[in-house]
C-alpha cells in the first residue's frame, strides 16, 4: 500500500524559506520519479516539480525557478522542497506523488503572510 506523508508546511514571512518533506512507503521509492504539486484555494492543482531517480533530472516549473530546489534521499525514501524567497502566491497545499501511483498524501499547508 502506497503512502505519502507531507510534513514541513507553516506560517512564514514574504521572502522567507521552508523545506517539505515526503515520506514515501509502499513501492522501490528510489526507483521512482517523484512530483511535488501545490493547490491553492478556489485553483486547480498545478506541478511544482519533477525528479527522476538519482537526480539525474530534475524539473521545476516557471514560477519557482530561481527560488525552489527538489532533492532526494534514497536512502530515508523522502523527497523535499526546499523553497526559499515565499512569496504571496505561493500559499497552498503542497503534496507529493509518485509517478506511477494514483494516490495522494495529505499534503502539508503552506501559508505566507505578513
């Protein structure tokens, strides 16, 4: 059975960091591409980012290049975000996924306010 746990999420300031965690269960994680999503309030899901087994590829989306950075720890079958200058449209639930599988975690909240 497939599990994904998000953790991390919180309260922080414009142009503050946070780093996500997802813990993964359930499959050969380190085998598996990895997908961070957000959704924020009243919007669809968009991707954030996309990274392929040891790192040999990693993609972000427009809006946080520059500011976000995916990376990977096989060993502890997690994957982060490390997201750094928050800014008022980043606020949203950001979950993660594993490519093949159709289940989501909880996700974790992110909020950004003054």
């Amino acid at each position: 059975q497939v599990q994904l746990v998000e953790s991390g999420g919180g309260l922080v300031q414009p142009g503050g960091s946070l780093r996500l965690s997802c813990v993964a269960s359930g499959f050969t994680f380190s085998a598996q591409v990895m997908h961070w999503y957000r959704q924020a309030e009243g919007k669809e899901r968009e991707l954030v980012g996309t990274i392929y087994p040891g790192e040999t590829f990693i993609y972000l989306s427009a809006p946080m290049r520059g500011r976000f950075v995916i990376y990977r720890d096989d060993a502890k079958n997690t994957v982060y975000v490390q997201m750094n200058n928050l800014k008022p449209e980043d606020p949203a639930v950001y979950y993660c996924k594993d490519h093949t599988g159709s289940s989501w975690g909880r996700g974790t909240q992110v909020t950004v306010s003054a």
